[in-house]
C-alpha cells in the first residue's frame, strides 16, 4: 500500500496549532452572543454546566439518543442523572414516538444530537415530546460552522456547541441559551482553563506544528501521549471556561472559506466512492447552510479497511463505540452502525489531491478484504 508522502504527517489526524491565523487581524466571522452564551473547555464541560445550573442530580432523568458518545453522557453519569435512551435507527432520525414512550415524570431533560454537521430535519423535531419542566437541548458539536448551530431560530431551548474538532484550537465549548429562555436558575462561576486540558492541548499543538515545519512530518511519540493526557482530564472536576487564547483564533480563522473547503471535499469525495458496492454513504446529499464533519460512511468489514486506511496513514475517526448504558440487544440499528461507521476526512487541511488518495486508497483497502472495491 502506497504511504500519503506528499503529507508524511498522515491525512486527518489531529490540527497543529494555526499560529499565522493567530498573528492575523480579527475577522469576526463568528458572532458571539455573550448575553446567552457560556464560552467552556470543552462540549461535555458545557453539558455539565448546565445540567449544574439546572440543578439536576440524582433522582432526575435524562432522555438521549441511542445513538451517542461517551463524552456525551459522561456529564449525566459523574452527576448522578440517570439516562435513558430514545431510538435513532440506521439512518439517525429522531424518533418522537419512541422517544415519548420512554418520557418518565423524573425525566428533565432531552437532547438531540445533529449528526456529523446536518441537522434534524424539522419532520423529525415537530414530533419530539414537549413536557413542562423538560428541557430540550441540542448538540452541535459536530457541527458549529453549519447554519442551524446559530439560527436565530431553535427547536431547543439550548445548544451545545464545540470548535475543536473542526478547527485548530486547543479548547473550545459554548453553551447558547435560547431566545426567550430564562437563565437557568443555579448559573455556577467559571474557574480559569486548566493546565491539564487546555495547557496540555496547546502544547501538544505547538510541538506538532513545530515538527511538521521542521520535518514535513509528525513524530507522533512527540505529542500523542500529551493529546491523550488532555483527553483523559476532560470533563473532570467542574466546569471552566474557554480560554481567550482559542477564542481570539477563532475570531482570527476564515470560518467562510473552511466551510466551502469542506464542502468542497465532501462532494468530491462522495462522488468518487458513489459506485462502491460495499460501502454505503450515511449522508450523500448535502443541504445549504451543512459544514460536515467529515463524509460519514458505512462498512461491514469497517475495522479491517480502518487498519489498511491507518497504515496508509489516512486517520477517520469511528464514531462511537457507544457507552455502556446503551443496551445494544435494546437498539440493534444504533449498534450495528457503531460497528460499522468511519467518518473520512474532508476537513480543509486537504483539497482534490488528498481526497482523491483517500478514495484511491479506499478502494485498494476494500479490494483487499475482498469487497469489491476495484483497483
Ligand atoms: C455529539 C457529541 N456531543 C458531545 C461531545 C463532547 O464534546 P467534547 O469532546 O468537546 O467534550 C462529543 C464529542 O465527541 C460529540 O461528538
């Protein structure tokens, strides 16, 4: 198998600190509505706050997608909120029947996951259960620079967001209250970010940025382990807010021109796999207004090409082994699809070239596992 040369530090790992777009003048691309917003560490830091400034705890329900990740329960576990799951099938629509079905009186809160960057379509919301004393929070995480994470206009009465996935900042998470929302009754102080997250996060980004200049490729030994770190000191303790330092990069960072990057590359990279037997696109359109998170696909043999993929150092993320809570004998679809699913790259790192390497290296992965894939 051929190695991406041209990008010997492999195709979508994680962002190397942008120091130029930090040195840059503000662009404001992004609106900050600070009246209704709490600006965090990270998503599940800005899922704790709020379930802290609602004042939920033990003896209180949550109501989730089957379809979901770890960080995104974690919040509800470490504060005792017991969880139960509504169905989102194979092709992750919310389903208001089921969902209401499992409505319990202790339940306070629902949360709606937009997948990958798309949203739910608003068929799907209109018959998600409406209850007083329940509120609806939707989680953009996966998708901050799509339209629908800053409509004026919500089904929610909050949103979740988070830049770090998609952008090369070290913290990021925002919490925006709904127009007409009153503030939740507890609002919790916001401590200054941590050396064990954000610290770690944006020395871990320096160094690679460091050794891609110096060497054009990655030692991963240098930074992984910090990256790794960061990760398993998310989410603990109390929450604490965003650091300014991301905040100025994302008001520094061509926010317009990475969305029609990514675009870009979801649909060259959509249309060159379109004919794949074997593989199944989860998303094949894409709708004004969608920044992907990347082209989110299908395969029976998933871990098997991964590793193919991995040592062609092509890096997609899986999305998600599913947390424990979720019973998979109860949700066969959403189990099924955790073992099936990888999100390609597309973010805007990467133009024709790498998205063509990733479909060239695709095919050759699934002719080789016996797939069909033609060389
Ligand atoms: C849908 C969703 N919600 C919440 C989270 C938690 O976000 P963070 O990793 O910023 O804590 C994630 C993280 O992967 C996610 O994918």
């Amino acid at each position: 198998m051929k190695h991406a040369g041209y990008r010997r530090e492999g195709i979508g790992s994680r962002f190397p600190l942008d120091l130029p777009a930090l040195l840059g003048p503000a662009r404001d691309e992004f609106r900050w509505r600070d009246d209704r917003c709490v600006a965090l560490e990270t998503g599940r830091a800005a899922i704790g706050w709020l379930i802290d400034a609602l004042g939920l705890g033990p003896g209180d329900r949550a109501l989730l997608p089957a379809y979901v990740c770890e960080a995104a329960v974690a919040p509800f576990r470490l504060r005792g909120v017991d969880l139960d799951f509504y169905r989102v099938g194979a092709n992750l629509v919310p389903d208001g029947e089921d969902a209401t079905s499992r409505l319990t009186p202790r339940t306070r809160l629902l949360m709606v996951v937009h997948y990958f960057g798309f949203p739910a379509s608003r068929e799907a919301l209109s018959g998600m259960p409406e209850a007083e004393n329940l509120v609806r929070l939707e989680d953009w995480v996966q998708g901050p620079l799509s339209a629908g994470a800053l409509a004026d206009e919500s089904f929610g009465d909050y949103r979740v967001l988070a830049w770090h996935k998609i952008l090369p900042v070290p913290d990021s998470g925002l919490l925006i209250r709904g127009a007409g929302v009153p503030p939740p009754p507890h609002s919790p102080p916001l401590r200054a970010p941590r050396a064990a997250f954000f610290g770690r996060r944006l020395v871990a980004k320096s160094l690679k940025a460091l050794a891609v200049k110096i060497t054009g490729g990655a030692p991963r030994g240098l930074y992984r382990p910090l990256f790794d770190a960061a990760e398993s000191a998310a989410g603990a303790g109390a929450p604490v807010r965003m650091s300014r330092f991301s905040r100025r990069l994302i008001e520094r960072l061509p926010l317009g021109a990475i969305v029609r990057r990514r675009r870009e590359n979801f649909r060259r990279l959509a249309d060159a796999l379109s004919d794949l037997p074997s593989l199944t696109l989860l998303r094949s359109d894409l709708p004004e207004g969608v920044c992907p998170l990347g082209l989110p696909v299908r395969l029976p043999d998933r871990d098997r090409v991964l590793a193919r993929l991995v040592a062609a150092r092509i890096y997609p993320p899986v999305h998600w082994a599913l947390p424990a809570e979720v019973d998979p004998a109860a949700f066969p679809e959403e189990a099924a699809l955790a073992a099936e699913e990888l999100t390609l790259p597309v973010d805007q790192r990467y133009g024709a070239e790498e998205m063509d390497f990733i479909a060239g290296q695709l095919r050759e992965a699934l002719a080789r596992e016996g797939q069909g894939g033609a060389l």
